[in-house]
C-alpha cells in the first residue's frame, strides 16, 4: 500500500511537470509572437502610411503580415495550447522523465526506469519491491518547481522595444496606425498622398441605368486648383471637360456594367468611386384584345404590339402588357382623367377598359430605381356610332294615280334592325292624322344596300283633292347607346283634280301622237334604204364591205324601229287606260280604241322578223351570196311598205280618235255642266237676302269651266282641219255667246242682290248648255251616219271593181295558157296584163284610203292588198321576160289575193251594215262601253266553217265541172285561207296558262286548213276531204270555247283590276337590279377591315353609284 502511494505520488508529480513546462512554452512564445507581431504592424503601418503603395504592395504587405501572425502562432503558440487544452498528448511520460533529468541531475536515469518497471511489477514481485524502493527515493522530489517562468524575462525586450515605440507613435500621430491600416486593410482602394484641393463629387448618387448615358459632375475644392482633372478607367486616363469654374463633367455612354474610377489633378488622385448600373422597367410587349359590341357582329381580335387602337363605340380592349425589371404597371388615361392599375397575372400585366369615347392614354412601369424613362402614349380612337344614311328616289303613277315607287339606298356603318315606309291618307281639307306604317325587306348584315317598294294606292280611293304623306325611316342596330334612326323628307303625293287629270291625258295623246309620227320617218327611210340597196344588189355578182355594212345598218335600224313601235305600243295602253279610268267614253269611241291597239299590236309580225334573222345570218357569212340576199330584201321591201302604209293609217286614225275624244269630251262637260248651272240656279232662288260670296265662287267657277270647254270645242276644230277627211263639226259660237251672255247677267244680278233674276239667268244658261249639247250630239251623229253611208257606197264599190278584176285577171290567165311566145296575141296580152295591174293599183289606192276612216278594215286586209298589187307587178315583169310559167303563177296567185280580199271585204261590209242599223237603234252614243263589231262574235268563225263546209259538200254532190266548178272553189279555197288567218285571234298568249299547249292545237289546226285550200286548189274533192272538215269544224269549236273562257277570265279581271303592270322608271330600276346582286357584289368578297377602312371602302362604293 505504501509502495502504491509512492509510485502515484511520482506520477503525479510527472503530470504536474508537464503542465508547468507547457505554461513555460506558452508564456515564452507569447513574448516572442506579440514582439514579432507588432515590430511586422509597426514596420508596415509605418512604410505605407509614407509611401502609399500601390494595391499590389499593399496586399503584399497585408498578407505577409498575416503569414508572420500565422507563422509566430504555429510556431510559438499553438503546440502548448494543444497540450494544455488537453486536445493533443505531445508529451510522453518517458520524454518528461528525460526533462525532469535534466533538470535533477542527480536522479540520472532512476525516474524512467520507474516508469518502465512499473508495468512489469503487476506480475512480479522481485520488481515491483524495487519499483517500490525507487518510487520511495524519488516521492521527496518536487519536479515542477525547478521550472522557472522567470527564467523567460530576457524576452521581454523583444516585447518592450516594439510596444514602446507604438505606444508613443500611438500617442504622438495617431493618423499614423489609423491611415496606415485602414489603408493595408483596404488594399483594393486606391489611396493617394493628400492632395492640396479635394474632388467633390455632386451627384447624389452614383447609379447609372443600364444602356443610358451617365453625366458625372464634379467640382474641384481647395487652396490649389489643378489645371486639368481626368478620370482614371481600367488604367485610361480619360480629361474631364470643364462646364464651369472648377466644375467639371465627364458622360459614360450607354453605361452596361458597373465601373470603378478614380479622380486626378496635378498628380493626385481621389479615393477609387464606384459606378454602380441598374436596370429601369421596360415593356416588352404588349397585345391588345379588342371584344367589340354583338350588334356589329365582328369577331374578337388580337393586335400585337399595337398601342394606337381604331375600335367601334362599345368596344372592351383587353391589355396583356409583358415587362422587364416592373414591380407595377398602371395606364393612365385622359380626358377624362382614370387610372387603372393592372392586375398580374403569371408573367404578364393585365388591364381591361370599356370605351365609349375617344381617348389618350400612357403606360407607366416603375420598380425601386425608377419608372420607365421614355413615356409610353398612345391613342385610343373611338368610332362614334354613326347615324344611319337614307336617300330616297320616288316615281309616281302619272297614268293611272294606283301605285307609288319608292327606292333608294340605306347605309350604316353595322348593319340595319328595320326599314319603313310610313304614309297618311288626308282627305279633302284634312290637316292631321296618325302614320300607318309598312315594313319593308331589307338585310340586316350589309352595311350599304337599296331598297324598293310599290305601294298599292287602290285601296286608299283617292279622290280628287286627296293628299298622301309618306317617308322612309331607317333604323340602326346598334346597342350603344341605343339605335338611331334616320328619315328622309316628307313627300306628298297629291291626287289630281279633273283639269289635271286631262291636261295628262293631253300630254300623253300628244306623245302618242308624236311616237307615232317619228316611226313613220324612220319606217320611209328604211324603206328608202331598203330600194337603194337592193338596187345595188341586183348589179353585184359579190358583196363589198361597205355593201355588208349598209346591209348591217339596215337590220340595226329595223331593230331601232321595232323599240320605237313597242314603244308606242305601250304608250297608248297608258293612253287607252287613262282614259278609260277617268274620262267615260261612249260604246263607238271605246271600240275604236281598241281596234287601233289592235292594229299597233299587229305591226310587228314575225314573219318580217324571220326575214331580218335571215339576213342578219347570211351577212355573218365570209362572202354573203348576192343571189340569195336579193329575194330577202324584195320580201323585206314589200314588208317595210305594208308597214309604212299601216302606219299612215294608224296615224290618221288616231287623229279622228282624239277628234272625236274632244268632241265626246265637250259633250260631257256641257252635260256636266248644265247640270251644275241648273243646281246653283235654285241655290240662289233659294237665297233671300244677297247670294253669298261661296255661290258666287261657283258661278265663277261655272264660267272658267265653260271657258275651257269652248277651248276644248276650238282645240277639236284645229286637229279637225288637220285630218284628210274632216268631220263636220257644227257651228256652235251663237249659241256659246248665249250661254256666255247668261252667266254674265247672272254674276251681276248676284252681285246686286238680285237673286231670282240670278237664278233665272243660271237656268236660262242651263237650259241653253242642253240644247247646245243636243246640237252637238244630233249633228255628230247625222254626220256619222252619213260618213258610214258614205264609206259604205264607197266599199261596194271597191268590192264591185275587185270581183270585176278577178274575173278579168282570171280570163287574162286562161287566154296567156292559149298563146305561145311568138304569137302576134302575146303583145296585147301583155298590155291588157298592165292595164289590169293599173285597175289593182287604183284599188289598192281606194282601199287603203277608205281603211283610214273604216277601223273595221283589219290590217291583213291592207296586207292582202299589198300581196295582190306585188304578184300582179311580178306577173308583168315575167311577161316581159315571156316567160309563161312564172307569169301564170304569179297570176294564180294574184286572183287568190284578190278572191281572199273580195271575201274579207264582204264580211267588213256586213259589220258596217250592222253597226249602221245598231246606231239607227240606239241612237246617240252610249257611255262607257265596249262594242264587238270589229271582232269576231263568240261562234262565229265555227258558224263560218260550218257554212263552208256545207258549201263544199253541196258542191262535190252537184257534179259541176268547168270553168264554173274552178270558179266555186277558188271561192271556197279562199274562204278557207281567211278562216285560217283569222283563227290567230284564238291563240292564247304564251305565257298564259295553257298558252303553250294551245298554239300547237292552233297549229296544227292551221296544217289541216292548208291540206283542204290545196285540195280545193287542186279539185279534190274526196271522202277523205269531207272528213278532215268536221274534224276542223270539231276543233275550231274546242278553240273557241277555250277562247271564249279566257275572254271571260279577263273581263273578270278587268273589272277589279283593268290596269297594266306598273312600269319602273329608270333610275329606280337600278335599285331592283342591285338588291339581287347585293350578296354577290365585292364588298361581301372583301377581307376583314378595320372599322376606318371599311367606312372608306363604303364611301367609295357610294361615289360609284353601287
């Protein structure tokens, strides 16, 4: 136990050494290290604070300061501390035992042989005693007390003479050790020696925005001014340009990165500035959705980087702004004046405003540096909604007064909701009243279009003095605000009164009249033409183009003839109409009116149109053959002459038609009137007292009303004097002075007060009026009467001279087929040929002018005539040739003309007689009505086949032969032929119902006529002759019945509605056409455009009249 005591005693002793000799290690190094330290700091400090190295240097010197710190640690301090701090065993027991010798010199060896016993003694016993007895001899020794920190004082002079001299250059210079080490520490600065003038830089801040200029302003301050200062850039020394006294500038161009700098003057330089570079917020892009209104029905858009905007009123406009370096974007609008701040969205800014109104905008973006540099302004310009545009055009019925036309164009700028035609009806003196409206078609998506609409004036029964008030309203579709209407004018449509009404009547006879004699100019030049070229035909073997062209311009003035023709036709439907509907006419006049509009309906054939296609057909050829052209115009010569003579008729008809319009028209006036007089008459009788001012307008109204009848009676008398044949018109100025003289008296004795002896003179006049009329009446139809005797005589006696030459021209025929070309007859034959020709001619001459005062002479009679007259010309040209086969064909066909006339001519003859006893009978004439004298009865063409066909039976079963036998049927073959012709009254008009279906019944009913006129012309006279003429008879009667239902069908339409189809005029035909084009015109076809251009486009579209 005690052995162990000892031994740990020693031990313990040990570790103690241990500690003291690492404390003395510590204690030692910590002088050497701090006196190391602080002569390096000091010699530092020292050198740089006079010499201003350069940041090189200086960075040198501060990290070899700090390898002598971490060196003198490594070296002096850091293995002690290890050991001390017990985090690293140095030491061993065996090394401390040495050291311990060392120090104890006497121990020698005995400490580490202790230690190395010491293990051993555990297992032996011989050891451990002596591990005992050493341990005892060497526990009275105390190891570390031979360790003396004292010993370490001789460093202290590598401590005290360093922190001698910093305590006193610490205290003396401070700046010293302050600048030095600041300036060592800071060794990337650049330090200059203290100048005797200071750079002062007056920026506030040293921030330059990226890609943007940087203006560096400084002002030099000081005892000493340098003459020039520069800046000192990555080792370029760039001068300073001088703005002001010691005031200088220098411009970094479009800053991209930060920058150090230093200032200079006179050889020194400012501390090392730094430049530092931001970024300002910028837009990137921008898109602008625009939503625009439903009522324009434009589909949504996207417009990339498009900031000025053109949008319709209404409009949402949608901003998805993309930017760089922005915490926050904004817009801000003017006028009026609203922010609106974008909400972010993911990566982009939004901002969605409605506009209703143009304005200007900006763009702001900002972030913690700045808003955005350059302003971002724009313009959002809004199109108003327009106002719709209308323009009206009107035409109305001058005829009839039974419809009104209106049209014109509409345009907006999106489209149209409703279009109207609003109208008033005000009657007499009637001032108000509420609009009737009627909506008219219209589309709804085309933003210019026409429009058209007849209104039906019928049903209002306008009278005389009614007014109609109409306008055209159209409305927008627009939404935003609310639709806009516009109207045009209000028109007023006033129904004429009675002098209006005839002064139209005049005016369109006159252009009747008018028409009718310019196409009978042109009818004689292009028949004028038509010799000339004909005459130059026959000396030709082969055409020249001035031949071709003279032929060409012929069927272009045929063409210009035929418009004229159609042209007059229609205006005297007008004519015939107008007056029918407001001035009632007797049976005589209205059956005269229609047999001329017959006759102007049958002036345009279409075998003389055939031939002109024929022409037009052959002149189309290379070389057109002369020979084939030269027939063609002898038939269009032939033509063109019945033409012309037709025309003279209807000329002169007409004429005697407006004469005894005039006539008609007085006698009812003065009938009127007489009865207006005699009414006022008792009117005034009536009066007690003075006639008041209103009965005293009418009597005065009664004399302006005679007085234009005596100028209607002076009018008729002029136009009388004009035709051929005038009429005999009475002398009426005696009595018109009495009935003037009879007014007269009653005006004054109204006047005076005077009403009986008033009433008494406005009786007389009435009284005088009825007799005047009487007259009038009585002398028209005695001299009608007379002018039928008359042209009754004078027909017989062109039927007796007709029948006389068939019979010459027939026995002329048989003598030429006795005779040879050498026979001494042939020569007299020949003469009494042309004597013959001569009787026609002055046949044809009596004829035609009987045909101008009979309407009942149908225009094929004139036609027939003309075809008599032509072959009989032919027949002597063939004579003079001699040439006998030629000659007795156009002689056959001569005495069939005259054979067809003879039986027309007859049946024209019973018409006369029968309207002369109806007029015997009725006496004066009646009003309004329509006689049948100059139309075929219902029935009787079948009647006519029936006798026909009777006669032609009587005659086979007769046994007849010779002379008398040809005779007969020549009779009968042209009975046949005018039967046929006159069927065409049955033929319905193609585009009636049933009209296709009819005309080839017709035709081909025509076809079995042809067979039985050569049957006839041939003797034949069979069984299967007799057969086909009750199938005709059958058919002829099915023809007529049908005919006689569309008669029926027509009167019965007459009679609600006896008006032609409105004509357009036209200018407002234009807008028909264009309301069937509208969706295939170019505007549907153009591509999408902008609210401007598409205005622009409509404009343009207006100016071209579309």
């Amino acid at each position: 136990m005690r052995a162990a005591g000892s031994l740990d005693s020693v031990l313990q002793q040990l570790q103690a050494f241990k500690r003291k000799f690492y404390l003395n290690l510590l204690f030692k190094g910590a002088l050497l290290t701090i006196g190391l330290l602080l002569s390096s700091f000091l010699l530092i400090t020292v050198l740089e604070y006079f010499f201003y190295f350069q940041p090189k240097v200086r960075a040198f010197l501060l990290f070899s300061f700090l390898a002598i710190s971490a060196f003198a640690v490594i070296r002096w301090l850091w293995t002690p501390l290890l050991a001390l701090a017990n985090l690293k065993k140095l030491l061993s027991d065996e090394q401390a035992a040495r050291q311990v010798s060392q120090y104890f010199p006497e121990i020698q060896d005995r400490l580490l042989n202790l230690l190395q016993l010491k293990n051993v003694a555990l297992t032996n016993d011989l050891v451990a005693a002596s591990v005992e007895q050493r341990s005892e001899e060497l526990a009275g020794y105390r190891f570390p007390e031979r360790i003396k920190l004292a010993q370490n004082r001789s460093y202290f002079k590598y401590l005290l003479l360093p922190l001698s001299l910093v305590l006193v250059l610490a205290f003396i210079y401070p700046a010293l050790f302050v600048q030095g080490t600041e300036r060592i520490i800071h060794f990337k600065r650049h330090y200059t020696p203290k100048a005797p003038f200071e750079f002062k830089i007056e920026n506030k801040s040293l921030q330059a925005f990226k890609g943007e200029d940087f203006e560096l302003k400084v002002t030099i301050e000081g005892r000493s001014i340098p003459e020039e200062v520069a800046l000192v850039l990555d080792g370029r020394v760039l001068p300073l340009k001088q703005t002001g006294e010691n005031t200088y500038v220098y411009e970094f161009k479009q800053v991209q990165e930060p920058v150090d700098f230093q200032l200079t003057g006179a050889g020194f330089y400012s501390g090392s500035n730094h430049l530092n570079v931001v970024a300002r917020p910028m837009l990137r892009a921008l898109r602008a959705e625009l939503k625009y209104p439903a009522y324009t029905r434009k589909p949504a858009e996207m417009l990339d980087n498009t900031g000025d905007l053109t949008v319709p009123e209404g409009t949402q406009v949608t901003w998805r702004l993309a930017a760089d370096n922005a915490d926050s974007l904004w817009l801000q609008f003017h006028a009026p004046a609203q922010t609106v701040k974008a909400e972010a969205d993911d990566e982009e800014y939004v901002v969605r405003k409605t506009f209703l109104q143009s304005q200007p905008y900006s763009m702001h973006l900002k972030n913690r540096y700045s808003e955005n540099k350059e302003q971002i302004s724009h313009q959002v310009t809004v199109i108003p909604d327009q106002t719709p545009e209308i323009t009206l055009e009107q035409f109305k019925d001058s005829v009839l007064y039974s419809y009104l036309v209106v049209g014109g164009t509409i345009s907006d700028d999106y489209g149209f909701s409703r279009l109207a035609l609003h109208y008033r009806v005000l009657k007499g003196n009637q001032t108000g009243g509420g609009y009737r409206t009627v909506g008219l078609p219209f589309s709804g998506s085309l933003a210019t279009q026409s429009y058209f609409y007849q209104l039906n004036l019928k049903p209002f029964n306008l009278q005389p003095g009614d007014k109609l008030e109409y306008y055209v309203q159209v409305t927008d579709n627009d939404q935003v605000p609310q639709p806009k209407s516009a109207r045009t004018s209000t028109f007023i449509f006033k129904y004429p009164d009675p002098s209006e009404l005839r002064k139209s009547i005049e005016e369109t006879s006159q252009q009747v009249q008018s028409q009718m004699k310019s196409s009978l100019t042109k009818a004689e030049e292009l028949k004028k033409s038509l010799e000339q070229n004909e005459d130059k035909t026959k000396l030709k073997k082969e055409l020249s183009y001035q031949d071709k062209k003279a032929l060409q311009e012929l069927a272009e003035k045929k063409k210009a003839l035929q418009e004229d023709l159609e042209a007059m036709k229609k205006m005297n439907e007008q004519l015939n109409q107008q007056q029918e509907r407001f001035s009632p006419q007797n049976e005589k006049l209205a059956e005269k009116r229609e047999q001329l509009q017959k006759m102007m309906d049958q002036l345009l054939d279409e075998e003389t149109k055939k031939l002109y296609e024929q022409l037009e057909k052959l002149l189309q050829q290379k070389q057109p053959d002369p020979a084939q052209i030269q027939p063609l115009l002898d038939k269009l010569n032939n033509k063109e002459d019945n033409l012309q003579k037709e025309l003279d008729r209807l000329l002169e008809m007409f004429k005697q038609l407006q004469v005894e319009q005039k006539l008609d028209n007085a006698l009812q006036k003065l009938d009127e009137l007489s009865k207006k007089q005699e009414d006022l008459g008792k009117k005034t009788a009536e009066q007690k007292e003075k006639a008041d001012q209103g009965l005293q307008q009418e009597q005065k109204a009664l004399q302006e009303e005679f007085k234009q009848m005596q100028e209607d009676l002076k009018e008729a008398e002029k136009l009388n004097k004009e035709l051929e044949n005038p009429e005999n018109i009475p002398d009426t100025d005696q009595t018109e002075e009495q009935i003037e003289q009879e007014q007269e008296n009653a005006q004054e004795s109204m006047q005076k007060g005077k009403n009986q002896k008033a009433s008494q003179s406005q009786k007389a006049a009435a009284q005088k009026m009825k007799q005047l009329a009487q007259q009038m009446q009585s002398q028209e139809m005695g001299g009608d009467m007379q002018q039928m005797q008359e042209n009754l005589d004078h027909l017989r006696d062109i039927l007796e001279n007709l029948v006389t030459l068939s019979f010459d021209q027939e026995k002329l025929m048989k003598d030429f087929r006795a005779v040879q070309q050498t026979d001494p007859r042939f020569i007299g034959l020949a003469q009494q040929q042309l004597k013959l020709s001569d009787d026609a001619t002055i046949i044809e001459d009596s004829l035609l002018s009987l045909a101008k005062r009979v309407p009942q002479i149908e225009s094929f009679v004139t036609r027939e005539v003309g075809a008599m007259e032509e072959q009989m010309s032919k027949s002597s040209e063939s004579i003079k040739e001699r040439n006998l086969g030629k000659t007795g064909n156009h002689q056959q066909l001569a005495m069939t003309s005259m054979n067809n006339l003879a039986l027309m001519l007859s049946d024209v003859q019973k018409q006369m007689q029968q309207a002369m006893m109806a007029m015997q009978q009725s006496g004066p004439g009646k009003k309004k009505g329509k006689g049948k004298n100059g139309k075929n009865q219902p029935g009787k063409m079948g009647q006519m086949q029936q006798q026909l066909n009777e006669q032609i039976q009587q005659l086979q079963q007769s046994g007849k032969s010779g002379k008398e036998l040809s005779e007969q049927l020549a009779r009968l073959a042209a009975q046949q032929e005018m039967l046929r012709n006159a069927m065409k009254d049955l033929a319905p008009s193609p585009g009636a119902p049933g009209g296709k279906e009819g005309g080839e019944k017709l035709s081909n009913l025509s076809k079995l006529m042809e067979q039985t006129e050569t049957d006839l012309v041939n003797k034949r006279l069979t069984e299967q002759t007799m057969m086909r003429q009750k199938e005709i008879l059958t058919r002829l009667l099915q023809a007529e019945k049908a005919a006689n239902e569309r008669d029926l069908d027509e009167k019965r339409e007459a009679n609600t509605a006896k008006d032609l189809p409105a004509r357009i005029p036209p200018s407002l035909q234009k807008y028909q056409e264009r309301q069937k084009q509208q969706t295939e015109t170019l505007r549907q076809n153009l591509p999408a455009l902008t609210p401007y251009y598409k205005k622009q486009v409509d404009a343009y579209f207006k100016q071209l009249g579309y």
